[in-house]
C-alpha cells in the first residue's frame, strides 16, 4: 500500500486528495441535512462546495472545448448531467457522478501509466554509453558517435552498445531482453555481439561492425515504437463505434427530455432526471481505452518472449491464422549444413578438395559447411588455384579450378555440364561434383532438425493449424522430414521463386489465413507475399525484418506457436471487453429509459466498466506457459 | 531529420490521436506519430526547418492538453 502511494505522480496524488476531500463533504453534508433541514438554495450553495473541488478542471475544460467547437466531448457530457442533476435538486447524485467520474479517470491514469512504465521497461534495450578507445584511452561516449571500425571496452554489467565482433576477452551475454532466451550465451574471441544484450562477467574488446542507426537495438526500437501506427481491424471498429456512440445516445437523452412529457403532458423532472443517465453512460471511454490497452499489453507480452510484432494488425491476423507455412531450412531446421558422406567415384582426383575450393568464396549454407568440413581436416582450401565462378541459381556452381571447369551442384547441374552421374541411395542434400563433363562422385549434406521442432508442430496442431513445409530438397529426404515431424503437407524440390508461387496458391483460398515462417536467407518474397510474415531468428537479417510481420528473435520454433496462443489470448480480451462494455451500457439505458435503473446505476456502467475492462486488458500482458 | 521526443502528462487516448492530427498539417511535417502508449511523438521534417516545426508541433501539443508537454533535450 505503501509501494502505491510512493509510486503516484505528484499530479496523481492530488486527485486521489481531491476525491477523499469531495467524498467526506458529501457524506458531511448528507449526514448534517437529514439532521437540520436547511432551506433548499442554501444546501444547493454548501453541496456546490464539493462538486466544485472535484469537478472544476473539468468545468473548465468543457467551458475551453465549447469554444474550440467540440461539443460530444465527455467532459461537457459530465458537466451537462451534473448541472442537470443540480437542476433537478439530486445535489448529492451531481456530487457522486462527479467524483466516480474522476475516480475513473484516476484509475485509468495510474494502471496505464503503471503497464506502461512495465512493457517499456522490458523493451528498453537503449544502450546509454559506448566505452570507446581514442587516441590510446578509453572514452565514455554516446553510442551514436561511434563509428564503424571502432574499438569498444564493454566490462560486466553494461549493454552492449553496438553490433560488433569480439577482439579480445571471453564472457556470456544475457539476450533475454532481446530473444526471451533466458539461458547466457558463451562469446569468445571472434565471435560476433548483438547491441542490447548484457554483458555479465568478463571484460570484452569490440571492434564495431555497425553504427548506431544501423545497429539491432535501433532496428527493435524502431520497430516497436512504431508497432502502434498499424491498427487491427476491431481497433477501427471501435473508434468508428465512438464516434457516432456519443452522439446518437445524446441525441436519444435530448429526445427522451422532451418527448415523453410533451406526449404524456407529465412533469418534466422525472424525464429529465432519466436522460441525465444517458449522459452519463455516453461516454465509450470503457471501449476507448481497453481495446488499445489490450493490444498494447499483448504486444508487450510477446515481446517479453522474443516475439516482436510489428503492429497490432498483425496480432489479430495471428489470432485467425489457420496455416502456418514453413520454409524448412532455418525454421524447422537448424539450417547448419553438415557433410554426411563423401562417397568418390575416381580417384584421380580428391572431390572433396575440389568441392571446397569450388565453394570457397560463396557464402550459401551448403557452400559454407563444405569449407568447414574441410577445415576440420585440418587444410584450407587453396584460393590460388580458383579462377572465375558461377552461381547457377538452384542447380549449384561452376568454377574454374586449375584451368579445368569444375561443377558442384544439383542432378540438373551435372545434366548441364554433360557428366554423366547417379543418384545416391542415401536421402539428404546430394553435391555432385565434375571435372570437365568427367563425373567424380558427390558428398551428401544434411541439415540437423531442431529438437523443438515436432513439439512445436504438434502444438500447432493441438491448436487447430494446419502445417505445410516447402523445401528444395527432394522429394523422399522431404517426407521423411515431413513425417518426422507430423507435417501435414510436404511440398519438395523447390527453387527459391517456386516457393512464393506456393505461397500465393495457399493464399487464394479465401477461408484460410496463411503465416510464412522463414529464415529470412531467400524468402523475403514470400515473407512480404503471406497474410502474416514470420522471420525467424532473424537477428542481423535486416530484410528478414524489413519484410516480415513478426519477427521471432530467438530460433526456437517453440516461439510459434507462442505467438499464436499470446495473439488469441489477446483477441479474445478485445472481445470480451467489447460484448462486456456494450451490453452493460445498453442494459443501463434501456433500464434508464424505463426508469428502473438510477444515476447509481448509470455511475456503475460509466465507471465501473471502464475499471473492470481495464483489468481485464491487462491480463493480456501475463501468458500461461 | 527524424527524432522522438518523451511526452509528459500525456493522459488520453483520444488527445493523443487530436494532437498527431493538428501536428500533421503543420507546413513542413513529413511524418509525426504521436504514441499514447509510450508517450512519444516522434516528428520528422527537413533539417533547415526542424526547430520552427518543432516549436509549432508543441503549440499544437498544448492547445490539445495543455498539461502536456514536450521534452525537448
């Protein structure tokens, strides 16, 4: 209790002070009339005390908006159903409504600010200062004025300030602000650094690869302070909703005033007294401030995860998706490349040899593994010998290697270069190398899968999604992939560009909701293509995460279905406060009209709707594990 | 040049989408989002030109809220 006083602005305090003073003279002054009946103008001025103490800024502020032309603004919604009230001698509901009105406003602006305060904290990954070496001495800068090529002393417990590679020293980085990843990760000498994570106990030498504008922090923080300017559909709604709610319920208060005793020539009191309570239901605050709260909290949520999406739009597209496609390599797999076998047909000449050579100054996946399968013998593939090189795209390449042409690819790519080859009877990626039009033999690669990964399909399946893998690898290696995992459906052999073909063939069906999750390495097509775009593990892939909806900063595909969950869960709250709010506020003036329900009532459904749907936006900050 | 600035005593949701308003049709404003959520506003507008916006994008702010105001470091 102590905590939350202690935590109230200054501004905060003051209201809180307000509502206390107004509420005892309220209940002073109820007490002291029921004892000494005093004359009615007299307990009219003493009641006017508290109202005014709790109500005049917003006396004054509607007075301002009258003058900028705003009429349905809800300050001088209140201001007419309080006068109102006073008009019609209900001096201690004038004084209620009031005060209840500016409890709510209070506790709006506390729990706000409060949730706030906790999701910015989470995402404020800012690095404050760079330590950078100049003229031989360690400099305390600004990260922006660090250039690229710097060096940088990061000691434990500071963040990392910018991307770079590690020159000197060993230590663990803490990424969970980052990833959501909880468990360190070891760097040693070149090994590369993220900006934003945490350094924990060694003393590091960096040598900047980025500057500050380009650096992943400013990337995240860019993108989540963006994050609100793209709007779901249901936000849309309910900003429409507002503005015509306000009106239409002001203008059926008007009618309510003036009709029924024109028709029924009754007194015009009670009437009036029933269209106050419209008024004080008019305001869609409740609807106004949950539904953006909620989305808020379930972003905030998410990116506490590792997940960060990159508006609310695309939250509630995650809610309704029905298929997640995956492209396998990097998201299902750990798209590390491992050299199976190497099985030579000649051996005239070392295939192995030839193929790292070939592949030396690519830096394709399969190429990469390749030179470092070779490297762990212990050699380095001799550069010198390597003339001009070819990418083929999705057969493999061709290199000039002492002077001979040298192929490593693809089937399609031995066709091309005239050897004649077979295939292997093992399943997995098969590189076929020759010299010439001379077939050599091939060495067969394949990609390790995750360990999360079938537990992450079979929560998506748990969850009623369908799951389509696209692959170029072939087609058995493929299935027994596809069934490994429980996919439902398995597309093989497939070049980059097929792949958004697919991708646009699942879209035209209109009843379903396609993610694609890639890895960000030739996807980006069918990223910016799909209903919601997934990049995975997508840290420094800066077109993974120019073209993606969602941005998964760890590479554990467990975060999929995550989101997933996080995107319903929130749904579901925007909803639940949307039926809530109306149908109390609908209630309230059906029974208002009928003179069942009183100003009580109507404070409840004002007040009381707005606090409950705002407790109930923020449990979409918390998820169950 | 683009830049964020902290916002305080921003209090409504709604003020906050009246301000991004009346800041966007300030001559010279390429781009401005004002955020009730983080409260940021971030403003973007040609250099040679910055501060004259920017000393109108906080007019605007208080003529919206005028409790509000902006930080300017």
């Amino acid at each position: 209790m102590r905590k939350f006083f202690a935590e109230l602005t200054k501004k905060q305090k003051k209201m809180l002070l307000r509502i206390v003073v107004s509420v005892l003279l309220t209940l002073l002054l109820t007490v002291v009339l029921n004892i000494i009946p005093l004359n009615e103008y007299v307990s009219l001025i003493l009641f006017l005390i508290p109202y005014l103490v709790i109500g005049y800024d917003v006396l004054l502020k509607a007075a301002r908006n009258i003058v900028g032309g705003s009429i349905f603004d809800e300050k001088f919604l209140m201001t007419i159903a309080t006068a109102g009230a006073f008009f019609t001698g209900d001096y201690r509901e004038a004084c209620a409504v009031m005060i209840f009105y500016q409890l709510g406003e209070l506790f709006e602006n506390i729990a706000v600010g409060r949730t706030r305060k906790s999701i910015a904290a989470i995402m404020d990954i800012r690095p404050d200062y760079a330590n950078v070496i100049r003229d031989g001495e360690e400099q305390r800068v600004s990260p922006d004025e660090v250039f690229i090529n710097d060096i940088i002393v990061i000691k434990p417990g500071e963040r990392v300030p910018l991307d770079g590679v590690v020159l000197e020293g060993i230590s663990s980085l803490n990424t969970a602000a980052l990833t959501g990843e909880a468990l360190p990760v070891d760097i040693v000498e070149g090994d590369s650094v993220i900006s934003g994570a945490i350094n924990i106990n060694g003393v590091i030498k960096v040598r900047v690869t980025s500057d500050y504008s380009g650096s992943t922090v400013s990337k995240i923080l860019e993108l989540v302070e963006n994050a609100s300017d793209k709007k779901a559909r249901v936000e849309g709604f309910v900003s429409r909703f507002a503005k015509y709610y306000t009106p239409v319920v002001v203008i059926l208060a008007v009618l309510l005033a003036l009709v029924p005793p024109l028709i029924l020539h009754s007194g015009w009191g009670e009437w009036i007294h029933r269209a106050l309570i419209f008024l004080v239901v008019s305001c869609p605050c409740a609807l106004v401030v949950s539904v953006p709260l909620t989305f808020f909290c379930g972003i905030g949520c998410a990116s506490r995860e590792g997940i960060l999406v990159k508006g609310s739009n695309y939250l509630e597209l995650l809610s309704k998706v029905t298929t997640v496609v995956f492209d396998k390599t990097g998201t299902l797999t750990k798209g590390v490349f491992e050299v199976e076998a190497i099985h030579p047909e000649e051996s005239k000449y070392d295939l192995f040899e030839l193929a790292a050579i070939a592949e030396s100054k690519s830096n394709h996946p399969i190429a990469l593994s390749i030179v470092r399968a070779y490297g762990k013998k212990g050699k380095e593939p001799d550069k010198s010998r390597l003339g001009t090189v070819e990418e083929i795209a999705g057969k493999g390449i061709k290199a000039e290697i002492d002077g001979e042409d040298v192929f490593v690819g693809n089937g399609a790519l031995m066709e091309l270069s005239g050897a004649r080859f077979h295939e292997c009877h093992k399943t997995g990626t098969i590189l076929h190398v020759s010299v010439s039009g001379r077939y050599l033999g091939h060495i067969v690669i394949n990609d390790e899968i995750k360990p999360e990964s079938s537990k992450a399909v079979s929560e998506l399946a748990r969850d009623n999604i369908k799951t389509v893998m696209l692959t170029g690898d072939k087609k058995d290696r493929a299935e027994e992939i596809g069934k490994e995992l429980g996919i439902n459906e398995v597309y093989s052999d497939l070049l980059p560009q097929d792949k958004v073909v697919k991708v646009e063939e699942l879209i035209a069906d209109p009843a379903s909701t396609i993610a694609f999750v890639g890895d960000g390495i030739n996807d980006a097509p069918a990223l910016m293509r799909s209903d919601v775009g997934i990049a995975m593990g997508a840290l420094g892939s800066d077109a993974a995460v120019e073209a993606s909806d969602v941005v998964l900063m760890n590479d554990n595909p467990l975060a999929l279905p995550l989101a997933v969950v996080i995107a319903r869960r929130t749904m579901r709250i925007v909803k639940e406060n949307i039926v809530f709010a109306l149908a109390v506020k609908v209630l309230i003036l059906v029974l208002g009209a009928i003179g069942v329900a009183g100003m009580w009532v109507a404070v409840f459904g004002d007040v009381g709707v707005l606090i409950i749907a705002v407790l109930n936006a923020l449990r979409a900050f918390k998820v169950k594990h | 040049m683009r830049k964020t600035f902290e916002l305080e005593d921003l209090d409504c949701a709604n003020c906050a989408r009246k301000m991004q308003e009346a800041i966007a049709k300030i001559d010279g404003v390429t781009y401005v989002s004002v955020n009730y959520m983080a409260q940021k506003m971030v403003l973007e507008a040609d250099d040679q030109i910055f501060d004259e916006v920017l000393s109108k994008a906080v007019k605007a702010v208080k003529k919206v809220e005028p409790d509000c105001s902006v930080i300017v470091k």
